[in-house]
C-alpha cells in the first residue's frame, strides 16, 4: 500500500474518528426523538384528560336535564335552532365519545 493516503480507522480508534462521531450523532438523534415522542405523549395525554372532562360536564347537564324533563312531564324547551336542549346534549356527548374513543 501506498503510505500517502490516511485512512481513518473504524472501530476503538478514539473519541475523534468518523465512527465514534457518527455513534454519537446517532445516539443524540435518537434521544431527540425519544424527547419528541415523550412530548407528544403528554400533549395527547392532555387533550384525552380535557376530553373526559367535558364528556363528564356534558352527562352531568344531560342527567341534569333528563331530570327537569322528568319533573315537569312537559315536552322539551326549544333551544337555538329549534332543536331541543336534551338532544343537543345528546349530540354533543356523542360527538365528543366518537372524537376521543
């Protein structure tokens, strides 16, 4: 072999050779995305905590309007758009269980 080139060696050759920088840029990589994926975890962990919260708040109104309906015996009060309260609660407790089931 010719002694004018230099080759860089692979392998336990030090901190400063080509593979122990590719090692470490890999490594830093990957823990990045481990840091991306934890984020996302806690993000998607919230957005489910706020969603059981309000499916919890809209039973409680839907329960809350059974209840006046079933004291009254009257027909539903007509609410914006002349649906009825009840099943405007309804939709929206289903809605929110299809979004986040």
């Amino acid at each position: 072999m010719s002694e004018g080139y230099n080759t860089p060696k692979i392998g336990r050759s030090g901190p400063t050779s080509p593979a122990a920088s590719e090692k470490t840029t890999s490594s830093r990589a990957v823990l990045a995305a481990l840091r991306a994926l934890q984020d996302k975890i806690a993000r998607l962990e919230g957005e489910r905590a706020e969603a059981v919260h309000a499916t919890s708040e809209l039973r409680a109104r839907l329960r809350e309007a059974e209840a006046r309906l079933d004291s009254v015996g009257a027909a539903p009060t007509p609410v914006r758009g002349g649906g009825d309260e009840l099943d405007e609660l309804r939709e929206a407790q289903h809605r929110l269980e299809r979004e986040y089931a």
